[in-house]
C-alpha cells in the first residue's frame, strides 16, 4: 500500500515537470543573440620610452667583469659543489634514507633497476642517476645487495660536500 502511493506521489509529481513553457526561453535567447554587439574601448596608448646610450668614457664599464670583481666572486666558494636548487624534486626525496627500504632488484637486457619501498609500503623502482631522501642523494650504483647514492649535505662553514650513503637490501 505504502509503495502504490509512494509510486502515484513520483508519477504525479513527475508529470507536473512536464510541459514547461520554453517557447519563450527560446524567443528570448532568440532576441540576445540578435543584438548587435556593443563596440570594444580602444586600446591604450603606448608611451615612447627615450632611448640612451651608455658611453663610459673613464668610467668602469658595468657589463664587464673586471679583475677586482672577478677575483672576489671566485674566492667565495672554494669548489662549484652545491645541489641544484631549479632541480625538479622526484617522488622518493620526501623521504629519509633510514624509512627507506630496498626489497629487491629487477635486471632486463643492460638495465638495473632496485627495488624501493616507502614506509606507505608504496613499491618504486630507482636506477642509478635518480634522486632519493632528503639530502639530494643520487643513485650512483645498484647491486642485488644495496643501492649506492652520494649525497651533497652542508658542512659546519656554509660549504657543500658529498658524503656516500647506501640503503642495503632488507632481509
């Protein structure tokens, strides 16, 4: 019973959707679209900008590097070692090398790949010149035993310096 008028409640209700008078939302669109379109403001006017030239005469010519300059740029940093800061981060340098486990290796044709997992228990693979944890380490080499990185990580004067660090198969 309670079903029967459930089903005449959506039966009536459903038929009064029905029969909407679009012709006029139609003649109205009909109308807006025949309206001309109202004219665009003109651009803004550009101002000339006065051309200079620089003519240095006896004075230090600022787009060349002279010796006083050079000398104090090269003597700021002993070795150009330093990681790249525009470098596109990969997936598995969130991490810290010690929530890392390597689980394994996979070996076709050439390629070497390990075996990764996070503590997500996300499985990844990595080869050697890809990034992982939290101290720029690149993959330097991959054995059936351990995954081999050199990381860049900063020393007590402000310098960079590398330093090897390994993630050994987890047994």
């Amino acid at each position: 019973m309670v079903r029967a008028c459930l089903v005449i409640g959506l039966t009536i209700a459903l038929a009064g959707c029905g029969g909407a008078r679009l012709d006029e939302l139609e003649a109205y669109a009909e109308k807006v679209k025949a309206r001309p379109p109202e004219p665009l403001a003109p651009l803004p006017e550009m101002k000339q900008v006065k051309t200079f030239v620089y003519q240095p005469g006896e004075r230090r010519d600022p787009f060349v590097m002279d010796v006083q300059s050079a000398r104090a740029a090269s003597s700021g940093s002993e070795s150009d070692l330093a990681p790249d800061p525009l470098r596109r981060k990969e997936e598995l340098e969130q991490y810290s090398l010690d929530s890392l486990d390597m689980v394994g290796t996979l070996e076709r044709e050439d390629a070497r790949w390990g075996l990764i997992r996070t503590p997500d228990g996300i499985l990844h693979r990595v080869r050697v010149g890809n990034y992982l944890g939290k101290n720029n380490g690149q993959v330097t080499n991959i054995n059936p035993e351990r995954v081999q990185l050199t990381e860049i990580v900063p020393d007590r004067g402000g310098r960079w310096r590398e330093r090897q660090a390994e993630i050994a198969l987890k047994q």
